[in-house]
C-alpha cells in the first residue's frame, strides 16, 4: 500500500508540478481573502478619516464639504 502511494504522489507531481509549486510560494487561500479584506478594510478606514477631517474642518471654517460624485451617486440609487 505505501509503494502504490508513494507511486500515485510521483505521478500526482509529474502530472500538476505548478500546483506543488504554487502552494510553496503563495499563502493558503484563507490567507489571501483575509489579506484582501484587511486591505479593503484599510483603504475603507483611510477615506472614513479623510471625510470625517474634512467635514470637521470645513464646520470649523463655516463651509460646506464638497462629496466626490461618487458618493452623491450611492445616495440617489439608495433612496
């Protein structure tokens, strides 16, 4: 039974060698969704404390605070 393991891993190897590869060389799956959320999660946090400034500052100055398009957009579909 071990000879005819060791066999099909051989071949397994043979037949997909970029999998064995890939799998030294990048992190699990798991790993890079959750890198990929923290840094979604990061670039959401940096615009959060943009706009939070810019409205502190522009209440502070007694202006009102220009809103990317962008953000005008999600509030018309929204309602």
């Amino acid at each position: 039974m071990e000879r005819q393991t060791a066999a099909m891993r051989a071949l397994s190897r043979w037949a997909f060698p970029e999998l064995e590869q890939a799998a030294d060389d990048q992190p699990a799956s798991i790993e890079q969704a959750r890198t990929e959320r923290r840094r979604q999660a990061d670039v959401s946090h940096s615009a959060a404390l943009r706009r939070a400034r810019a409205e502190r500052a522009a209440r502070q100055a007694g202006t009102a605070v220009a809103q990317p398009l962008a953000v005008h957009a999600r509030r018309e579909h929204a309602d």
